[in-house]
C-alpha cells in the first residue's frame, strides 16, 4: 500500500481480555513507532523499532504491554489484561531512517481502543 | 534527545500569517528541526523540517535562527483547515521522534 496502514481501526473491548494490534508499515522503511494518544491529550511514545536493533522499549507503561516486528516488515502491539485506562488511540508511524537520512515519519490514523 | 519549548495555544486571523515559536537551546549539530501537524481525529501529519538553512515548502516556511536555538513555523496565509496542534521535533539519524503537547493553534474567521 501507498502508506502506514492499521487495523483495526476501531477495537471496542471487555477489561481483562487481551487485544492485538496491527501496523503495516511502507515498504522499504527500517523505523517503525508507536505511540498512544489518550483523549485530548498529546501523543506518548511507547516503541520504537529500527531494522535489526534490539527496539527502544522504554516508553511502554507496564509489562502488559508488548510489541513485536518481524525484519522490517508488519508489526503488532499486544496489550493484555486490558484495563479501561488503556483505551485511547494508538498510532503507528514508519520512516526510511538511516544513519545519513533524516527524513520525515509517516502516521498510520490509528486505531481507536476503547475498554468497557 | 533535545528539548523542545513551544506556547500551549495561540490564535491567527483567517487570510494573515500565522508564526509559530519553538525553543530548542539544547539542540546539537547533527540534530535536525522538523515540524509535525495533528488535526483533530486524525494521525499527524509532516510539514517541513531543516538543518541550519531556512526552507520553504507548498506548506510553510521555516526560520531557523544562526545559532539554531530556536525556529519559527510560518504558515502563510492561515485557513480554517490550518487549526490543529503543531508540533516541533528536535532528532537526528537514529533517534526516536518523541513529541511534546505542542502549539493548539486556532484560526479564527
């Protein structure tokens, strides 16, 4: 596809179960992020991914949060026992990163978690 | 990675140019200057970025001062569809883009 794709793009969950996150990141590029953005609020980093570096875990808020990425292709975000102070959107962003480009991230539109 | 400072909320008269502040005294050399946009509800969105040089796209304008501490995004005629939160980003080569609240800017008819 032309750009970052997520899914699902809305995800409505009951506290205490698990939910799966999706990000398809543009082809070719070797960051991937991802961020959490609660209502009304500014955007938090959770991870950041590049190539076959071991990822940037520090911005994830406890240990039921998870991400994977495999190579430099598709990624997703696992959050477990969910709580209702997990619900907000979670975006995904890729870039062409490198150790002589600086280039600009590309946002996925997120996928909207609510909690119940 | 380099802090950024930028005034919560500002207001811009529909048709003027809106001039949006960003302090970054802690920048280092090989860190460049973006700026993002997030409209409400959707993913943000790539405005411009730079080095030292001023730069101009469809978009902006972007002023950086000589001793890089600090830069203005220029948008040139504010439209409705400018009001959003803008972001300004301080990173170079490997580092993550981390982003702080931002400017709420509102244009106003």
């Amino acid at each position: 596809g032309a750009g970052v794709s997520q899914s699902p793009s809305n995800k409505v969950t009951e506290k205490g179960k698990d939910v799966e996150l999706r990000c398809d990141p543009i082809s070719g590029h070797t960051a991937l992020y991802w961020y959490r953005q609660r209502l009304g609020q500014g955007l938090e980093f959770l991870i950041y991914f590049q190539g076959n570096s071991a990822p940037d875990k520090s911005g994830l808020p406890s240990d039921r949060f998870s991400a994977e990425r495999t190579g430099e292709s598709v990624s997703t975000l696992t959050i477990q026992r969910t709580q209702q102070e997990d619900s907000a959107v979670y975006l995904c962003a890729s870039s062409p990163q490198g150790p002589i480009m600086n280039t600009e991230a590309f946002f996925g539109q997120g996928t909207r978690l609510t909690v119940v | 990675d380099a802090k950024t400072t930028q005034p919560p909320s500002m207001d811009c008269a529909e048709g003027r140019a809106a001039n949006l502040p960003c302090n970054h005294s802690t920048i280092s050399g090989n860190e460049y200057v973006y700026w993002y946009r997030q409209i409400h509800s959707q993913g943000p969105q790539y405005i411009i970025h730079g080095l030292k040089n001023n730069e101009t796209n469809e978009m902006a304008s972007l002023i950086i001062t000589e001793d890089r501490k600090s830069s203005t995004l220029i948008l040139p005629h504010a439209t409705l569809r400018d009001t959003a939160v803008y972001y300004c980003i301080v990173r170079g080569g490997y580092q993550k883009v981390t982003f702080g609240i931002g400017t709420k800017l509102q244009v106003i008819p």
